[in-house]
C-alpha cells in the first residue's frame, strides 16, 4: 500500500480488513449483512475524515468486538504506519477472497447457463421430431393417401327447409390425397356417386379443392366434374384436420342442373376419410 493510500484512510478501516480477513469475511459481498448497508456507504463512512455516523459505531464496535469509543479513537487516528503491512496484506487477502467467490460464482453461472441452453435444444430437437412426423407425409411431393365416403343431409328446420334439396346422393371418395404447403391446402380424389333411391344409377368423376390451411383445420372451394358428360359441381367444405388419422368434415353446394326441379337448392352433406 502506498504513502500516498495510506493518508486517506484511517486505523478502524485497516483493522476492519484486518478482521474480514481473520474471519474469511467477502465484504463487498456482505457489507449488508453485517452492516445492514451497502459495501460503497460502509466505505464512504469509515475512510471519511468526518466525525462517523452512531449507527456504524454501534455496528463497528459489534463487529470489531470492541467499545464504541475504541472506534471512535481508531477513527480518529490518522498514524496507521505501523499498521500498514498488516492492513496491506489484510486487504490483499480480501481482495483475494473476492476474486475466488467471483470465480466460484463464475463457474456457478456458466454452469447453469450451459445447462439451461441443453435444456432449450433437446426441447427444440424433440419438438422437431414431432412436427416432422406430425408433418412430413402431409408437406411431402406426394401428400399423404386416403379413402372414405360421405352422403348428404338432410335439414328440414323451417327457416330452412324450403332452401334446401332432400339428400340424393351417397359417395365415395378414392385415391384421396391431401396435400398442405404452409399455410395452403390442396385436395385431389376419385369420386363415385350413387343415387340413394337408385343405388345403381353411379356417376364417377374427379374431385378437387384448394383453401387455406390454420392448426388442423381446412377451408377449401371444391369442384367435381363428372366424367361422363363433364357436368361441374362447386361448392364449399371445412374440413377438420387433427391428427390427419381419420379427417372429417361438411360441405355445401347449389344444385345447377337448369333441367331438373332442384335447381338452385342447397345440398349439404358430410365426409369422412380414413388413412390408407
């Protein structure tokens, strides 16, 4: 410690370090504990040539083990030669102490900061995993393959009733393949369908749909076109997606044959499908 450090402090901060180091005391650390204030205040005070606050001669005096006017007279005393070597080697060996719990606290916190960032990858990579397998078949060249069948409803509540077509038809769907790129969903299918009155009377044609795809859910516009005489039916369907193990879903369209009594009627209906 130089000349020049030694006239600015006094003999109660020397044998404060003094005691620190007798008792393995980080006083940065916990100047609070034992001084209820902080490392820079109990610092201010004790070095300050200022006549010293009571409540830090109380908290001196216990901690030094000494009488309050023995910190007082050591407050007081500006002649701290011949303290200067242990008062040096005092505060080496704080200093000293408070690298090592700096250290310490380091490795401490290096440790379970590396810890906390194995934590997020091995969730990251088995959150991967499931959104892969959860997705892959779906979002691949191909889509992922289907059958199923579906068959109109009828729905005769009185506001309604008068809007809508008695059901006609049964289908069943083949060769389905659902498709989803992000946030779009594309559906192709082989239909068949068969008169409810007249099972024998089919009509095959091809099924195709595109809308938008949200958290297990579709909204598609659809067409079916019939091979024979390439008549079109439009409509609408939501389709509830989940798991894609066994979709369900219903759809909605207007009955467009000029030559038939159930032209302009709506025709509602469900579908199930079912995984290959």
């Amino acid at each position: 410690m130089s000349k020049e450090n030694l006239e600015s402090v006094t003999e109660l901060w020397m044998r404060v370090l003094a005691k620190c180091n007798e008792k393995n005391i980080n006083i940065t650390a916990e100047s609070k504990t034992y001084f209820f204030v902080s490392y820079s205040s109990l610092l201010r005070n004790v070095k300050s040539t200022q006549k010293i606050k009571p409540i830090y001669v109380k908290k001196l005096a216990e901690f030094l083990e000494v009488s309050e006017l023995q910190i007082l007279d050591w407050h007081e005393n500006k002649d701290v030669t011949s303290l200067a070597e242990d008062s040096e080697n005092a505060f080496e060996s704080s200093t000293n102490v408070i690298e090592q719990t700096k250290s310490a606290f380091g490795a401490g916190k290096r440790t379970k900061i590396i810890i906390f960032l194995a934590t997020c990858l091995l969730t990251l990579l088995c959150l991967s995993y499931y959104l892969l397998n959860y997705n892959t078949t779906l979002n691949s060249e191909k889509g992922r393959m289907y059958f199923g069948e579906g068959t109109d409803i009828s729905l005769s509540m009185s506001k309604v009733g008068d809007d809508f077509q008695l059901p006609l038809y049964n289908y069943d769907f083949k060769n389905v393949e659902i498709k989803v790129e992000e946030e779009k969903i594309h559906i192709t299918a082989d239909i068949d369908t068969s008169r409810i009155e007249a099972p024998t009377i089919t009509y095959i044609g091809k099924f195709e749909a595109s809308g938008l795809y949200l958290d297990g859910n579709a909204a598609v516009t659809y067409k079916i076109l019939i091979n024979a005489n390439n008549e079109a039916w439009i409509g609408v369907m939501m389709l509830k997606i989940e798991t894609l193990e066994s979709p369900k879903g219903y759809w909605l369209t207007i009955l467009n044959d000029p030559d038939d009594e159930t032209f302009g009627k709506f025709l509602f209906g469900d579908a199930y499908l079912h995984k290959h």
